[in-house]
C-alpha cells in the first residue's frame, strides 16, 4: 500500500530491520568523508581544539557524533587521543592539519567522546567512548552531524496543479500522486522551494524503469573510485517539478542545536541552495558499493540532498547567532588540510617518508576535490562562544 515517502524513509532506515540498525553499517555501501581518509578526523581533531580554546578549556569537553555509523569517526578521534597520552610533548608543527601532540595530550584527559546511533554499539569500540540513541542535554564542545541530515526522512512533493506529497510503494518504489500537501510543507515550499515555471506536469517525469524519478548519485560507493557528481551528468530538460520537503530536517537540526550549551554545532554534508533547487529532486540509494534506485525496502541506503540554507536558518534562529556556510574544500583548507604535494627535495632524502606525504597528499586531495567530497558544504553553528577562532576562512 502506497504511503508517504517520509513514512517509508522512516520504516526502511531505522526500523527494527532498518538499513541503518541491521547489518554491518553503511561503511559496508558508501564512501564518506570519515571513510575516504584520515586526514578528515584530523582535520576535526583541530577543529576541537579551537572550539576548546574558544571555550577557555573546560574541564570536560563533549564530542558528540549525531549519526556516527558504527563510529568509525569516533574511533580515529580516540585512537590519536589515546596515541597522544602514551607519546612525550614536542612543540608544535606549523601548517599541519593536525593539532600538536602536546595539544592533543591536554585534550586527551578532558574530551568526552559519545556515538549517536540508532543501532545497538558495535563490538570492540574502546570504552572511552559512550554510545546512546538520543543526543544528550547540556554538551559543552562540539556536536558533529556528518552525512546525517540527509537521512532525515522527508516527503516528497510534486507540482500537479499545486504541490501534491508523492505515495511510495515501499516494496517496489512505484510512485502516485497524493493529496495536497498541508499547510505547514506548503509554507516551507513557498519559502524554500521555487515553484516551477507553466507546463510541467507529473506524467512528463515518469520514467520506465518503475521506480519513478531518480537522481544523481552524490554519496560515493565504499570501495570504488566513484565521488560525488554534479548535475552535469545528465541533460537538464524541465520535467514535472519534484520538491524535498526540507521542514523535518529544519527542525532535526534545531532540535540537535538546542542540546549544545557552549560550542560549536557542524553539519556536512551534500545538498544544495534556494536558486539551485534540482527540479526533479535527488532522491536515491545506495547497496554494496553501487548508486540503485530509492526503493525503501529497507535493503539500501535512501538519501536525498540538504536544503542547507533552511537548516542553516532553523540552526540559527535556536542559537542566535549569525551561521557560517563553506564548502568542506575551504573548510579543510582553513584546518590545514591543503592536500599539495611533497617537495620533491624530500623524495632525495627520505624517499620512503616521500611516498607516506604523497600518498596522504592524494587522500586530501580526494576530501577536497571540488566535484565530489570537496563539495559538501560545511554548516558551522557557534552556541554562546566568539564564532571567530574557528571559523577562519581559507586564504589562497
């Protein structure tokens, strides 16, 4: 029986047999930023310690993974934390994407790491790390939401003689047109989402392959060398108007903002802005590696891009405070993470220490490549601190 495509989103990810609670985890299916290199964690770990610095060094400082799969992200954090307590100080290294060890052992002893995940926690995480399925009140530090706005489940509109919701099939993804959306989606769409111009209609936009409209791939596959595409692969011709009804991730992220006291709140992820709205939508899936039709059976991973300019300002009307949106290129390039190459005078003197530079040279390279990675935008949210310290742009 066709339901709402938030109904379907909701039951096919976190229900008893979800996509996102059952199984290995989506490391298993897609590529992330977290997956792709360890330079991202590092990257974050000097973002913590300008949040620690910006915070007058608390004596705890909360972590908090909104969404953290089978906490790969926390695992690399703990890892050079703990590496840290068991290395001596040395001074600091200038330009480097990394904290310094002496930083990080100050860090070491007062950061409080905890996962945000519907899953129950996975065997072998370090103790050092909590696990629960709600975000906690009162986090003082920063709260990371990686890659988990866009599993937010959402309806799906489409412009039929005004925005009607679209029904979903939840076992074969076949699509119809339901009632007009009510009146809470319709003055979200009226501000966020352009309506289309004359001349589109549904039957325009169905497609053949049963499953309705599709979208472009933007999660990479785990394991492969795909990255995140623009909309530059397939020819644009006006359809019918699809919308994403961002309003459940407005108020997921308010509601993620409203548990941070002090710190800092950041978002990354894959979406897009009010004048780009793609107009079929970019609802899709992802299983084993490979970009497959939205079909929420609960077998695959189903995604669709950020309204990220609406979840900026649900963000900001919570913390009052002015939000910051970069692209994770710049971001990471502010942190350090440049991703150039290794002067070659190294390759003469050390050339195995040449391979190790060039190698993670290339791994940056992947997190900052303008058309895939690189491309996420970065939603930074200062809560009652001076945002300034780390939200420095990145200067060429």
């Amino acid at each position: 029986m066709p339901v709402r495509w938030r109904d379907a989103m909701e039951r096919a990810l976190y229900g008893p047999d979800g996509f996102f609670v059952s199984g290995s985890g989506p490391a298993a299916h897609f590529r992330t930023s977290v997956h792709a290199s360890p330079a991202f964690a590092a990257a974050l770990l000097r973002l913590v310690e300008q949040v620690d610095a910006a915070l007058g060094h608390p004596d705890r400082l909360d972590v908090v993974d909104v969404g953290a799969g089978r906490g790969e992200l926390l695992r690399a954090l703990s890892a050079t934390l703990e590496a840290a307590t068991h290395s001596a100080p040395v001074g600091p290294r200038p330009g480097s994407a990394r904290p310094s060890p002496a930083t990080v052992v100050l860090l070491a002893h007062r950061v409080r790491l905890t996962a945000v995940e519907r899953a129950p926690r996975p065997d072998g995480l370090s103790a050092t790390i909590g696990w629960v399925d709600d975000i906690p009140d009162g986090i003082t530090g920063v709260l990371l939401a990686t890659e988990w706005l866009d599993n937010v489940p959402l309806d799906v509109a489409v412009h039929a003689d005004g925005w009607r919701y679209l029904l979903v099939d939840p076992t074969t993804g076949e699509e119809i047109v339901g009632d007009r959306v009510d009146p809470a989606d319709a003055d979200w769409l009226d501000r966020w989402w352009p309506a289309p111009t004359a001349g589109a209609s549904f039957e325009d936009a169905t497609t053949t392959d049963g499953v309705g409209a599709t979208a472009r791939a933007a999660r990479p596959a785990q394991g492969s060398s795909l990255t995140a595409r623009s909309r530059s692969d397939r020819p644009e011709t006006l359809t019918a108007a699809r919308a994403e009804i961002g309003r459940t991730r407005d108020e997921a992220w308010a509601a993620a903002v409203r548990h941070v006291d002090r710190g800092l709140a950041l978002a990354v992820d894959y979406g897009h802005l009010r004048d780009g709205r793609p107009v079929d939508g970019t609802l899709t899936g992802y299983r084993g590696g490979r970009q497959v039709p939205p079909v929420p059976d609960g077998s695959r991973d189903v995604t669709a891009h950020v309204a990220v300019d609406s979840v900026a300002s649900a963000g900001a009307r919570v913390a009052r405070c002015a939000y910051d949106l970069v692209s994770q290129r710049e971001a990471l390039r502010a942190l350090g993470a440049d991703g150039g190459r290794p002067p070659l005078s190294l390759a003469a003197g050390d050339p195995a220490g040449y391979v190790r530079a060039l190698a993670a040279a290339s791994a940056v390279a992947e997190l900052t490549d303008p058309a895939g990675l690189g491309g996420h935008w970065w939603l930074r949210q200062p809560v009652g601190v001076d945002p300034g310290p780390f939200m420095a742009r990145w200067r060429t």
